[in-house]
C-alpha cells in the first residue's frame, strides 16, 4: 500500500502545482476507493497538503508569482479558520462530511464555468475582507480535508478580480495556511495517520515541481477548459462512491 501512497502523492503533487490546489480534491475520493474511510482520507489528504503546499509556496515565491504581503492576510484567516473545522470532523458523520464535499465541488465547478479567465474589474485590495475570506474558507478546509483553493479561486476570480492563475497560485499558498493548521488539529485530537500520511507527502514533492513549471507553459484560455474538466471528473468520482 505504501507504494500506491506514494505513487497517488506523485500524481497529486502535479495535479497540485497545476491546478493551484492542496490535492484533497484528487486523494479524497481516491483513498476512498483504496479502502480508507473519509476520516482517514482527510488526515491523509492533510498531511500530504502540509508538506506540497509549503514546497509550491517556496517555488511560486521564488517565481515571483504574487507579492507574499498582500496575501498573506488570507492564511491568516485560514488558520484560524481551520482549526474549527478541524474540530468539526471529530463530530460530524463520515457520510455528512462527504456530501459536504460533493456540493462544494458542484459550487466550484459552476463559478469556474462562469468565469472569466481574465479580470473584468480592478483586483480588489482588503487586507480586512482577505482575512474575513480566508476564515470562512478555512473551515471547510479544515473539515474535508481540502486546502480551500477549490473554493478560494472562484472566489478571487469571480469577485476580487484576480486573473485565473495568480488565483491558482495564491490558493495554493493559501493551502500552506489551512493544512499546517489542519495537522495540528487532527494530530491533537489523535486523528492523524503519520505513516499514509508521510508516504503520499514524499511523493507530492517531486509531483508539484512538475505541476507549477506546467501552470506557466499553458495558455490561459486552455487553463480555463482543463480546470472546468478537472472538477467534472473529481464530481463524478465523488458522486459515484456516495451513490453507489
């Protein structure tokens, strides 16, 4: 299994760089389907995101993606944000918390399709408002296992101007936030699963390098399809292991 743990870590570290994401997306309703039940997929998916987005925020910094002052206003919010969804897995259903994760999914694919690629409006500058989004990203981050930039990046697109992948991009520091703080959560409450964990994490990191030198060879038009198709196949990988 360690081998498989570390082969899903490959892909979702690439999958991660690309798309701007923790990965929790992608290794949730794939541990799901290895056997692992939604608790353990979160801890998993935690511990993975923990590790790859500080690799991904390291290589965006030194890409000069975003200026790290403006944005760090959202991670601050996320930690405070995760650690209370964080607590709330320790009390919700397994089955209530997966479709939690499906409408979130369905949320997120309908602003993507939506939006534009492009600002339409001057890139909004809050650091109050980055912070308030950032909590309230956070706690679903931190209860789905998810390091928020599925939510994250249609909310900066679609409502603060922010150009699609720079959006991509500060989601994807914004995961660094939200996991490191999600960790720390479910390590306390005894939820974490090291091993798995550690496995999936390695192999993120030679996974992420991959994704992020991607994001800046693809056009942004096609960057557009491939997430709109991404979040369709992840919506249908979900659908069908709650269903049936």
């Amino acid at each position: 299994m360690f081998i498989e743990l570390a082969l899903l870590g490959i892909f979702v570290g690439i999958m991660s760089g690309f798309f701007g994401i923790g990965g929790g997306t992608v290794s949730v309703p794939i541990l799901l389907y290895l056997g692992f039940d939604i608790k353990e997929a979160i801890a998993i998916s935690v511990m993975q995101m923990a590790v790859s987005s500080v690799a991904g925020a390291l290589i965006h910094r030194k890409k000069q993606t975003y200026a790290l002052g403006d944005m760090q206003y959202f991670g601050y919010g996320g930690i405070l944000g995760a650690m209370v969804g964080g607590y709330l897995v320790s009390v919700l259903q397994g089955a209530i918390l997966g479709w939690i994760f499906l409408g979130l999914v369905v949320f997120t694919l309908v602003k993507l399709f939506l939006a534009n690629p492009e600002p339409t409006h001057k890139e909004i500058v809050n650091y109050p408002l980055y912070l308030l989004i950032g909590t309230g990203v956070g706690v679903f981050s931190g209860m789905l296992g998810v390091g928020g930039s599925i939510l994250m990046t249609p909310i900066l697109v679609s409502f603060m101007g922010f150009p699609l992948k720079k959006a991509s991009s500060v989601g994807l520091f914004y995961v660094m936030f939200t996991s490191i703080s999600s960790f720390i959560t479910l390590s306390w409450l005894g939820m974490m699963q090291y091993h798995a964990g550690a496995m999936m994490a390695l192999g993120s990191l030679i996974g992420i390098w991959v994704g992020i030198w991607l994001l800046h060879q693809i056009k942004i038009t096609h960057y557009k399809m491939t997430l709109v198709i991404f979040y369709v196949i992840i919506l249908i990988i979900t659908a069908n292991k709650l269903l049936f």
